[in-house]
C-alpha cells in the first residue's frame, strides 16, 4: 500500500495538520496570534462594527424567548452526521462513472478505473461536498445565533459578534478553504507517479489511498466548519 510522504507536522486544527503531510511544500508555523491574523482579515467597517458591538449597552430582550432544548442538540448531531456521511460515500466512488437509468450496476476493474481516473472528477465532487457544508453549516449557525440572541442583552452582543464576524471572514474562509482542491490535486498526481513508477502487483491501489485521504481532509474541514456552531452551543448550555 502506498504511504503519503511523511513532513514535519505542525500544531493546529487536524486539517492544516493533514494538508501539511500531504503536500510538498514546506510551509513555516506562523509566528503569528490569532487575533494578529483576524486584524488583517477585518475590514475597516466590520471593524467598527465589532467595536460598537462589544462597547455599546446590551439591548433589552422581550421575554418569551423560545428555550434551548435537546432538539437543538439532536439537529446539531443530524446535521454533523448527514454531512460525513455524505462526505464518506461520496469519496467512496467519487471516480466512478454514473450509471444510466436502468442499467445494472457494474464494478470496474482497478486497471481500468486506472485508467479513467481523472482528478477533475475528485475537484468537481469536493467543491460540490464543500458548498453543502458551507450551506447547511451556515443555516445551523444562523438557527442557534438567533436563539443566542433572545436569551438576554449579554446573549445578544455575542450573537451580533458571531454575526459580524461570520459576514467579515466567509470571503477569506472561501479563499483559504477553496485552495483545498488545488493541493490535493498534487497530491494526487504524486501518487499515481510514485504507483507508475513501483509496478505494484495491486495496481490502482493509489487511488484507495487519495480516496482515503480525500475523505480524512473533508472531515477535518468539516470539524473547522462547525467550530462556531460549537461556541455557539456552549454559550446556550452555559446560559
């Protein structure tokens, strides 16, 4: 079985963790804080709009603010689950040609998937997988934002942060998250040269391997996805 080559791991999220072990690129660990990077990332308005927020006198909430309950809990879990396991049947045949109505299901053999891999088939499936995450992620974190913001003024100003910040970074999180493909397909292409290159008696075995890697590194920008759904939850099991 082919291995991915083997880099110098960096500390962070799993998936900057993956992405640095299966490129060829040695990228420095950033020196950087976090809140020195989000400076550079915030416009001057959303600037001022997060300082006004977090300066300004929480509002008044009206009472009859619908309670946070394990339904919320369970669409959270639904929505993770619903989203891996679309990401792990999705990369499980993601070369695989489509099958015409009607006709019967046929494996093709792993010279001839070999042979018809083609990596724009893998690109095309994980920018349609992370356009589904961004959509039902957003709408889970919109759904627990608005609770957060009736439970009371303090509540609030953390929603209308998370709101501010969710419009400030989704621009530069689509371009960091949308150079995912690109890596990968170097990835790829390395894989089949190294098999190429081996003659190994199970030939097309590299493509179970950038299958598998494929999937490990949409479930680890899936886990990056929800993080603010996570904040979000804790501060209403917390309230």
């Amino acid at each position: 079985m082919l291995q991915a080559p083997q880099r110098t791991g960096l500390s962070g999220p799993t998936l900057i963790r993956l992405l640095t072990r299966l490129t060829d690129v040695d990228v420095p660990e950033s020196r950087q804080s976090l809140s020195d990077h989000l400076s550079q990332w915030l416009g001057w308005t959303d600037a001022i709009a997060l300082s006004a927020a977090l300066t300004t006198s929480p509002p008044v909430i009206a009472p009859g603010a619908r309670l946070f309950s394990s339904a919320e809990e369970r669409e959270c879990v639904r929505v993770r689950t619903t989203l891996a396991d679309a990401i792990a049947s999705d990369t499980a045949a993601t070369s695989a040609k489509r099958l015409v109505a009607g006709q019967a299901p046929a494996k093709p053999s792993a010279a001839v998937e070999e042979a018809q891999a083609d990596y724009s088939n893998f690109r095309q499936r994980y920018v349609s997988l992370q356009h589904t995450m961004e959509t039902s992620v957003g709408n889970l974190r919109s759904r627990l934002r608005g609770m957060v913001a009736a439970r009371n003024g303090e509540m609030t100003r953390l929603a209308v942060v998370d709101a501010i910040m969710d419009r400030a970074l989704l621009p530069k999180e689509r371009t960091l998250l949308g150079a995912i493909p690109k890596l990968l397909q170097g990835h790829f292409e390395r894989l089949r040269l190294a098999e190429e290159a081996q003659a190994p008696a199970t030939p097309g075995a590299w493509l179970d391997v950038f299958r598998k890697d494929m999937r490990s590194v949409l479930l680890a920008e899936l886990d990056v996805r929800l993080q603010p759904v996570e904040g979000l939850l804790a501060a209403l099991r917390a309230s």
